[in-house]
DNA sequence: GGGGGAAGGACCA
DNA sequence: TTCCTGGTCCTTCCCCC
C-alpha cells in the first residue's frame, strides 16, 4: 500500500519512524494508532516536512525503478555472475567458530524510573516530556507509545500514561551495575550505549560446558540480582544476528541461533530486512518498492538485482545479510570524532534572542568539551528551520579551539550569514580535535598511569597498546546506495556501532603529544614543560604520587587535589580557576569516573596487548575492510612526558 | 585520482 | 500549542595538487 493517495484513509499514507513494529506492539490495533497520530500531526508544520521528504523518497523510488526497468536480460545474466561469485567469496568467509550474546535490558530508561518508585509499577510510563519521549514501558507500549514519539501524542492514545522526565545520572549507575556482570563473564565484552552489550562468550561455554540457552538465562538472571531489572538476550554466531535474536522475546526473553549453517539460514529466511541493525526506514521502503525485497532470503533471491542497482558497498552488505554473515572478530576502539550539543526553542527571529541562545549553546559546548580535555578546529553550526528544514554550515580553522568565546565568535559568523531565518533550533558541533590522525600515539593518561612508565622513558608500550586499533569494518558491514541512482542512504552494520559506547566503556581521556607541527604546543606547555618551568614538573610528580616503574592503583589516588598552581589540572592541563567551583568539580568527577572505569578494565587493556590478539584482530581486518586502511605511523618514537600534559589550549 | 573541506542524509539508542 | 539529542558513517560536490 503505502504511496497511493487514498482519500478515505488518508492516515495510511502518513509513515512515522514509530508506527513501525518493533518489540511490544502485539496486540496493538495498529490502524487506530496510525490515525490517532495523523489526526494529532495533520496540518502542522512537521507534518509538512514529513510529506515533503516522503515525496523526496518516493522520487527516489521512481528513479531507481525506471533504472530497474531499463536493465536488458544481458546485464541481468552479467550481473548474476557477478553476484554468484560475490556469493561464493563470502560464504567462504563465514566463521561458525564464535558464539556471540546480545544483552538488552527492557525499556531500560523506564525500568529503573519504576526501580525508584514503585508506584509507577504496572501503570503505563513514559520518560520524556509532552514534546519528546525517550522510552515507554510495556504497558504503555500497548497503547502504541513508543519512543521517539512526541509525548502529546502518546498522552491522546493513552490517557492515563504517567510521564518521567529522564534521570542520566540514574540510568549511567545502573548501566554500571550491568556492566560488572559483564565483566564478570566476558571481560573483553562491548559495551553498546546504556542498555546493550555484547558478549563473547565461546569459551566460557566450551569450558564450562554449558549450552548457549544456560549461559543465557545464568547471565541474565546474574543482571536481574545485580540490578533489580530484566534484560532480553539473544545468541548467534556474530554479532549482527545475536542483536536480531534479542529482541524476539523481548521483554525478559532469551532466543539462540545455533553455529550451524543451516539453522542460520533458516533463521534468516523469512526475516524481515528491517530487523537487521542499518536497514532503516528508508532503506526498507526502497528496497521493498524498487526490487520487492522484504525478507533477508529475498536479498540473495534478488542479488543481481542488487548488484546492478547499488554500490559494491551496498551489495556486499546486502548479501551478506542474506547469507547471516556478521562480525564475528573482536571490535575497533575508537575514539570519540565529535562533539555537540543543540536546543530545540520556539520558532523565532528575534536576532538577538537568536545570538543570546547561540552563546548558551556555546557555552555548553565549551563546557562539554573541556571537560574531556578536548580542543577542536572544525566547527559546524547546525539550523533547524520554523519549517524542519535543517542546515549545516561548517568552518575549519588554523587553529584548535575550545573556549566559549572563541567558538561563540565563530558561531556568530556563521549565524550571521544565513540571518534573517525563523529558527527553531540551533546546534554546535566540534570535530577534528587535535592529532585525530596519530592514533597510535593517543593514549589515556590513565593506562600512562597503569603502564608504569617513567616520565622520560619512551613509551613504546602504550603506543604498541593503542596501535592495536583495527578497523572492524567488514565487507558486510556499510553499504551506500548508489547515487548514480537516486542519492545515498547509508547502511551501517553490527558492528560499527561500537564506537558510541565508547563514552562509556573506553576511556577518552586523551592525552596528546607534540604535533611537531611547532603549533599549537603552546598554553599548557607554557605552564608544565620541563623546559619553561622544571619545578612544576616537580610539584606535578608529587601531586599524582607517581612511582617509577611500577604501577599506581588509581583507586588509590585522589583525584581532587591536582591543581597545579591552583587551577591547572595535573591531569589533562586544562587551566579552571579556583573559582569555577561547580566546572572543576565536574571536571574531578570525569577524571576519577575514567580512571575507575580503567581500573576496572585493565586486565582487558593488557590482554589486548598480548600479541596473539594483534594476530587475530590483523587477520579480521584483512577479511573485511575493503576501504582503504589509514596506516598509522608505526614507530618507537620516544615522547618525553611534557608532552603528555599538552592539552587542550586556552589559544586566548 | 586522491586529499581535504563542506553539505546533506541514513541510522542508532 | 506541541515532534529530541548526541553520536556514527557515508555519500556528493567542490577545489586543489
Ligand atoms: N530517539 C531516541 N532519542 C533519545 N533516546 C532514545 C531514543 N530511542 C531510544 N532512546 C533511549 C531510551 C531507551 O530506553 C534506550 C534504549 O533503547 P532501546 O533498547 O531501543 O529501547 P528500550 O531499552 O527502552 O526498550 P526495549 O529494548 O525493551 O525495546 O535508548
Ligand atoms: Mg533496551
């Protein structure tokens, strides 16, 4: 159905994101729903948008069918060669050998508002405001409420739904309660934004000689007694496949895919493309209206097909959805890319109210930033128009930047250029930070701090640990559609979604070193070089304890007392005077949030450092990635401590 | 051709 | 009355070497 026009049910056209079926809409009447949030949308200004991008999409769709339609039976046979033989390459890149747990907790955000007040127990929830909900529980989720749906709207088809404004603190403590389970299980295991993890969990089935089904309900029982909330598991022989499987018996369900190849074909036979993590609501609908591909077997059914009308990209991602591949191989760390935050307001154009909430968002992004010692050279502005329409204007500077005045000057230039707008939301986001491109050498002060090494030795052994960044694309992973036909929409995999958790699982307290660039060495440095000032490299050995050649037991430290002079933190460098009580305050807390967080998983970072597991991880990358790989500067090079303290700048 | 920057978009939680 | 936030990745298009 869908595109037609109809005019007695002029509902059924109107697509949200929401109103597709993902856990806990059972026994939902569907179709009242839908009308409920058409009535509630029709006419307003987002409506308009909704319409204007679905005509977009379905010109899209138009396109690639006419391509469809012009391809002869010669370049279909071609193309089925090359499809056939895409296939057989990555049949023979299917490993079976790995067994793979998904965890998800349930309405996560709402499970533990309910924790802390009882009384919520049993009554429809939601987490969010009247504007935007994050989350619902289950008995709200009957009503058709979900997340991401604006809260008016869910309080029309559920009257007596109770809403919750989000708690982050709350949800982060208990995501740490979870993640010391997973610890305990899998202390390699990946740590996927809140509420997700992903386990491997191969050995401890092999040695212990329990059954997937066992581990499964051991280790979400284990969750359930730590925390007081349920999780939903699913097992498979990668990853892609284990997130499928745990949302089938969602909530407080379990469903395992055993590593057999039939059983995964089976499985993912009749499975609907939309359930594979990257294929979206567009993705879903283009390939459903231009190749009638719904489920996961019709993506080999219709390979030469694929092949003619997409990317490679896009095509190897697609098939190897249809054969159930996904990755198996341990996953990149990578660091944070970006930074940003934006605030939604009322439409206006009121200039200086414009300006006046550009320096709050600035503000906040300064803040953001300096609290993970970030400085960055591009900065992008982000609009959002009275009519939805959003814009991006972007500067790259000489400069690293990260104080409110500076991004506020840059920011107001960039606002000024496209004054007068109606705007009813403005953003900043900060990207390319200092040596985003010497990965190797990035390293955390606090694995520094772990390795033991003395100040002026070199520090082959961290650059070795963080050299180990792999790339854990895989052929299978990201695909684009080919834009010689209607323009790209992106396809991610499984796995490339490791990166977000990094906030939480990986420590981003970077510590940088000398760009050798003669640039942009200058604030910090000024202030803690041995050379500029020898004595404060002194009283900065005292202040963190630190003992040479031999490890420091961070829980040990204190992290408050590291001022240098009275408002350089020892840690990072970044410069906070003491009377920025609430900034500093904040600013200990991430340092002693991260060094905990590392104390925990030092025993992953020196596993990781055994060279066996920089075999295997250089092996995965040969399979998948077929992008061009960035080499990282392999080196010995010899980094003398002051630079460990160059940090973010104050560029004043 | 490819690198880097800018703009836009799909997708995720 | 009313539709979020913060992140990733990838495309295209452009300029430049
Ligand atoms: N669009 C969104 N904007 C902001 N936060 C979101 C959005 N979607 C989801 N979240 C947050 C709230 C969720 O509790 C959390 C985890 O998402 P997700 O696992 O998809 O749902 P859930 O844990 O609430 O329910 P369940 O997993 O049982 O379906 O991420
Ligand atoms: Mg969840």
């Amino acid at each position: 159905m869908g595109s037609s026009s109809n005019g007695d049910r002029p509902w059924q056209s109107y697509h949200t994101a929401y109103t597709n079926a993902k856990a806990g809409m059972d026994g939902v009447d569907k179709e009242k729903v839908q009308r409920v949030i058409y009535e509630m949308s029709k006419g307003s200004k987002y409506f308009e948008s909704e319409k204007r991008k679905e005509a977009f999409l379905k010109q899209k769709i138009d396109n690639l069918q006419a391509q469809r339609a012009k391809l002869t039976d010669k370049d279909i046979s071609h193309f089925q060669q090359i499809c056939d033989k895409k296939v057989v390459d990555l049949e023979a890149s299917r490993d079976l050998s790995k067994i793979w747990l998904h965890s998800d907790m349930d309405a996560f955000y709402a499970a533990v508002e309910t924790l802390g007040n009882p009384a919520l127990r049993g009554k429809p929830l939601a987490v969010g405001s009247l504007s935007m909900i994050s989350t619902a529980n289950y008995e709200a989720r009957k009503f058709g409420v979900r997340a991401a749906m604006p809260g008016f709207i869910a309080q029309k088809l559920c009257p007596d739904l109770t809403f919750v404004p989000p708690n982050f603190e709350k949800y982060t403590y208990y995501s740490n309660l979870t993640r010391k389970v997973f610890q305990k299980y899998d202390p390699n295991f990946i740590a996927m934004g809140l509420d997700e993890a992903y386990l491997d969990i191969t050995e401890t089935c092999n040695n212990r000689g329990i059954s997937r089904e066992e581990f499964a309900d051991e280790l979400r029982h284990a969750v359930y007694e730590e925390t007081g909330l349920t999780c939903s598991a699913g097992v498979a022989p990668n990853r892609l496949l284990a997130k499928v499987c745990s949302d089938i018996n969602k909530p407080n369900g379990q469903f395992i895919v055993p590593n057999d190849r039939n059983a995964v074909l089976s499985f993912i036979s009749s499975l609907p493309i939309r359930k594979i993590g990257g294929i979206g609501k567009v993705t879903e609908h283009v390939l459903r209206d231009v190749l009638g591909i719904n489920t996961c077997e019709e993506m080999l059914q219709k390979g030469a097909l694929l092949c003619a009308m997409f990317s490679q990209c896009s095509t190897d991602f697609f098939l190897s959805v249809g054969l159930g591949l996904g990755s198996t191989g341990p996953p990149q760390h990578t660091l944070r890319k970006s930074i940003s935050t934006e605030r939604t307001f009322s439409a206006t154009e009121e200039e200086s109210f414009l300006f006046e909430k550009l320096a709050d968002v600035a503000e906040t992004l300064s803040k953001d930033m300096q609290k993970e010692c970030l400085c960055g050279r591009t900065l992008t502005l982000k609009l959002k128009t009275a009519t939805f329409e959003v814009r991006n204007r972007a500067v790259s500077l000489q400069r690293y930047i990260h104080s409110k005045e500076d991004i506020l000057n840059y920011a107001s230039k960039l606002l000024k250029a496209e004054l007068p707008l109606s705007l009813r939301l403005m953003g900043l986001r900060m990207s390319q930070f200092r040596d985003d491109n010497l990965d190797p050498m990035q390293k955390t002060l606090t694995n520094f701090f772990i390795s033991g090494e003395d100040a002026t030795k070199s520090l082959t052994c961290i650059s070795k640990s963080s050299g180990l960044e792999i790339s854990d694309k895989q052929i299978t992973n990201n695909g684009y559609l080919d834009s010689s036909f209607g323009n790209g929409s992106c396809f991610s995999n499984d796995s490339c979604n490791v990166s977000y958790e990094s906030d939480y699982s990986l420590s981003n307290l970077l510590v940088e070193h000398n760009n050798n660039d003669g640039f942009g060495v200058n604030s910090v440095d000024d202030a803690l070089s041995v050379k500029s000032n020898p004595s404060k490299r002194e009283k900065m050995k005292e202040l963190i304890n630190f003992s040479e050649g031999e490890a420091v037991h961070l829980s040990n430290q204190k992290v408050e007392p590291l001022w240098v002079d009275d408002y350089i933190c020892a840690l990072c460098g970044i410069q906070l005077p003491p009377s920025f009580t609430e900034e500093r305050q904040e600013h200990s807390d991430y340092h002693l949030a991260e060094m905990l967080q590392k104390e925990e998983s030092t025993k992953m970072t020196r596993h990781l450092m055994q060279p066996e597991r920089l075999v295997e991880r250089t092996k995965k990358t040969g399979e998948g990635s077929r992008k061009k790989q960035k080499l990282s500067p392999k080196e010995d090079k010899h980094i003398p401590i002051e630079a460990f303290f160059i940090k973010c700048k104050k560029s004043l």
